[in-house]
C-alpha cells in the first residue's frame, strides 16, 4: 500500500500549494475528518468550516464542505476570510461536531494546511488526530442527498466574547496610542475597528489580505515584526500589537520599537491576572518557556506545571482540570475560561487593558517585571542541518553529565529531557546579579525536517548570545 500524501501533525496536516497541498489530497483528508465525524461525533450536529487569507484558501475550504455534505454533514461555511480562534469558538458555541480551518498559520506564502477543531473548540487532541488518520484513503459512504451547506459570518459572537473578556471602557480612556498589525493574515482590521469604535487612538499596518505576505513569514517574531517597531517609533505609540497569518499567536513591541518576546507577553498578563483579577487555576508552560513565569506563579502560591512543546498539551490540561493560563514559546497564550485554545486578537486586548489599568507602556510593563522577578533574557536559532548531523549532536548531548563545561565554559548543573536535552549551567555572571534567572540551553531536534532548535535563557544579552554561538558549534561539531 502506497504512503498517503497527508499525514496529520500535532495540530492538523501542512503541505506546499500545488506540490502536496492539492484539491485531491485536501479532499483526502476532509474524507477522512468526516469518516471520524461519522464514526465518532454525531453527525448531526455539523462541522463548521473557515479559512484564512493564504492563496486558495476559500476555494480549498468549499472543497472541503462539499466532501462533508456528500456523506451527509450538514456544513457551516465561513463567508468571510476567519481568524482560528473565531472558527474554534463557533464549533463550541453552536454545538458543532467539529471544525476545519484552511490555514498555515505562520509559515511561508507557498505553504497551507488544515487544521482539525474538536467539538471543545480546541485542537483535537492526539488521539482524535490518530482516529482520523486511520481513516485516511478509506472510502466514506455518501448519503442518499448531501447534506446542506450553510454560509455563516462566525465573527459577531466570537467578537462579543472577547470584547467582554476584556475591558474596552477601560482601555477607551486610557489616553494610550497603538499600532496594530495584523501581518496580512486572518487578523485583518478586527483589533482596528474595535479601537476605531471605542475611540482609540492608534494605527493599523498590514491589515489587508494578501497572500503571498510580501517580504515576510506571518510570524509575529524578528525579523518579521521589523515594520511594527519602526510604525511604533515613527508615530509615538506606546505599544505595538501584532498577530500571526490566522490570529492565535501574539507578539508585540515596546514604545521603543524593541521585539518583546512571546515570554514576556505571557509574563505580563499572568502577573496582572493574578494581581487584578484572581482567577483560580493552575498555571502551564511549554519546556522551552521562560522560568520568569514560575517565580510569578510561586509568588502568588499558585501550580505551575511544565509540560512538552506544543499548545496540544495545554489544550489537554485545560480539559481534564482548572487551569487558569497556558503557553507555548511561539506566542500561542490561552485562557480555560475563554476556549482551550490560543488567541492572538484576544492576547492583544489584554495586553491594552494591562497597559490602560496600570497607566504604563509596555516597555515599563516589562522592566518592571524584570526588576522584581530577575532580569530574564531569551534567545532561539533554527539550525537546518542534515538529519545525521542533528541526531547525531542530539546523542552527543544526551551524553553529557553534570561538571562538563560544553558550553560557553559554563558547568552542567543538571539535565532534564521531558522534550528535547534541557540545561541547566552554572553561569558565573549570576553571582552579581540580583535574583538572577537561572541559565539553561535546550537542544530539540524536529522529528519531521532536517532541523534543530536551540533555546536559552539568562540574566544578561551577552551570556545569551554566548550560549547559543556555543551550541552551533556544539550541534556542527559533527558536520
């Protein structure tokens, strides 16, 4: 039997448009979605369907509906290019079966994807992936009449939701000025009106729709968010807000222009929601993120759980107990009592309603925090390096021991593998820093490309970069 050309990740299938990311094999895998639906979910109750503003996008996703209709689905079809989160959303708020999103998120213009919503508007969880897979080139039975496909706006409750999680009166009279990005993608003008009609002063960039996302990735990180902090600058905003090509990941930048990373953001709303808000609930965080956020946790007595990479995790957590936050290092940051989902339009009028009840910039945001909880600084570099380099520095890494001073001539401390080679090193620059971070360096190779990722954090930019020049030449070693 021949390897089929869709194979489900983490969080749904990606492939490049016109080589693998075709109408035939888009058809595949929505096949194989409504075979679970089928098998699984009640049927009945329908699949919601939307899409981004990625080349094909709408088109894939009306092939995608007539699949689900011909074997009896009734389809809620998305009539307008639809942030995630608002597609997730929709499957839980009108007791859908499931969801398709027609999106690649972040990645490059020639790249799409789709993604599966579980009926709890969130990604399904690996064990539904698995289920669909199994189904994948089998054929689904076609009912008698194909089911109807209906075309719905999902945005006007999505909107109401978290306009009401967040405070807009509060933000309406704060006197700050904002700039908004929405980097091309599905975020569009929604954080723009909702200033625009509460009488904000800001300005939006990129907020038109274009595929091909000219010069950039749809990545809210450097150098992709390059045009948000110049915009800042130029127009004497005291903050930047930007979301990803479908909306669930947040970045930003300070008034200064200044990149401030998907770690500091996090820090930052967790610190308010705790201080503000009180929200009960445990606190999660991927492998790779920073500790910052359990120094805040423990302060306020509250669980921090550390869990693998990946927003799956949290979505699990978020569906067996009370969770209050959880985040992954990429900008994806959600709320239990929102969805068990991230939320990038979301994130970003929090970010505004922090701001407005604590009259600061986002910079003064973020220094204090590095003030009462150590001065942390982050870095990450992707390595595209052949597999047999990458696995082979990954078993050179497992293969150390605490004393061994590999990096930047800094001694492991200890070791810990729950996703990737994660360590912890004893940085002498700690000494004479006040509440310095701990220093670790994790090294994780993808299981699906020649690629590896290193990440660091300390307390100073120059031990960061240190750690991470240190370990390219640790990860070649073997070139």
């Amino acid at each position: 039997m021949s390897q089929s050309p869709v194979k489900f990740g983490t969080d749904g299938w990606r492939g490049v448009i016109a080589d693998d990311f075709t109408f035939a094999n888009v058809r595949l895998a929505a096949e194989a979605i409504a075979a679970y639906v089928h098998h699984h979910e009640d049927p009945a109750r329908g699949l919601c369907i939307g899409y981004d503003t990625r080349f094909g996008s709408k088109a894939f996703a009306r092939a995608c509906a007539e699949v689900a209709a011909a074997t009896g689905i009734p389809v809620m079809l998305a009539d307008r290019i639809t942030p995630t989160p608002a597609l997730s959303y929709g499957v839980r708020a009108r007791g859908a079966a499931g969801g398709i999103m027609i999106t690649s998120s972040h990645n490059p213009a020639q790249w799409n994807g789709v993604k599966y919503k579980a009926s709890y508007g969130g990604s399904g969880k690996p064990s539904i992936i698995a289920q669909i897979e199994s189904y994948l080139g089998k054929p689904v039975p076609r009912a008698a009449t194909p089911a109807p496909i209906e075309e719905v706006n999902f945005l006007p409750p999505y909107l109401q939701a978290i306009e009401s999680f967040a405070d807009l009166n509060l933000i309406a009279k704060c006197g700050l000025k904002f700039c908004t990005d929405s980097m091309y993608g599905a975020g569009g003008t929604i954080l723009s009106d909702i200033f625009t009609r509460i009488g904000v002063d800001h300005l939006a960039i990129r907020s038109n729709p274009n595929p091909l996302f000219p010069g950039i990735n749809p990545e809210p990180i450097e150098p992709h968010i390059r045009a948000l902090g110049e915009a800042v600058v130029a127009n004497g905003c005291h903050a930047g807000l930007c979301t990803d090509g479908d909306a669930d990941r947040i970045g930003a930048t300070d008034e200064h222009g200044n990149f401030v990373d998907p770690h500091k953001i996090y820090s930052v709303l967790l610190s308010w929601v705790l201080r503000r808000k009180g929200w009960p609930g445990a606190v999660t965080r991927a492998f790779n993120t920073t500790r910052m956020l359990d120094r805040i946790a423990r302060k306020h007595g509250r669980e921090l759980i550390e869990h693998g990479i990946g927003f799956k995790f949290v979505c699990d957590y978020m569906l067996e107990r009370e969770i209050l936050m959880g985040g992954e290092e990429s900008g994806g940051i959600g709320f239990q009592r929102h969805l068990p989902e991230r939320d990038g339009l979301l994130n970003a009028l929090l970010l505004a309603n922090v701001m407005a009840e604590e009259g600061k910039t986002l910079g003064q945001l973020v220094a204090d925090l590095q003030s009462e909880y150590g001065e942390h600084q982050y870095g990450r570099i992707d390595l595209h390096i052949p597999d047999d380099v990458k696995n082979g520095a990954i078993a050179r890494a497992k293969g150390l021991k605490p004393g061994d001073p590999v990096f930047a001539g800094m001694p492991v401390l200890r070791v810990e593998t729950l996703d990737g080679v994660k360590f912890y090193l004893d940085n002498p620059q700690a000494a004479s820093k006040p509440n310095a971070a701990e220093t670790w360096l994790l090294l994780r190779a993808s299981g699906t490309e020649p690629l590896m990722r290193i990440y660091t954090e300390s307390c100073s930019k120059e031990s960061v970069a240190r750690l991470l020049e240190s370990a390219r030449g640790f990860a070649l070693a073997g070139h």
